[in-house]
C-alpha cells in the first residue's frame, strides 16, 4: 500500500495534462476575444461604407 501511494505522489503526468488543458483553454480565451474585438471593427466599417452609399 505503501508503494502504491509513493507512485501516485511521485507520478506528474497528470499534473502536465492539467497544465496543458490550462494552457489551451488561456490561448482560447485570447483567440475569442480578438475576434470578438475584431468583429466589432469590421461590423463598424460596414456600417460606414453603406451609411455612405446611402448618402452618395
């Protein structure tokens, strides 16, 4: 029983799954939010080329 606990403390493979998925999950947030940010500029822009062709 002993060496079965010293294993589970000693193996990090897990903590390493774990960090990734932290990793992709920060990186996807990032990616979510530029676009939302990104979005909104070309949203704006089309509104403006056809707020100007309304008017031309």
């Amino acid at each position: 029983m002993k060496s079965l606990l010293s294993r589970f403390v000693k193996d990090e493979s897990g903590a390493t799954a774990i960090e990734y998925g932290l990793i992709a999950a920060l990186i996807a947030v990032g990616i979510i939010g530029a676009a939302k940010s990104l979005g909104n500029q070309v949203s704006g822009t089309f509104n403006n080329v056809a707020t100007a062709m309304k008017n031309a």
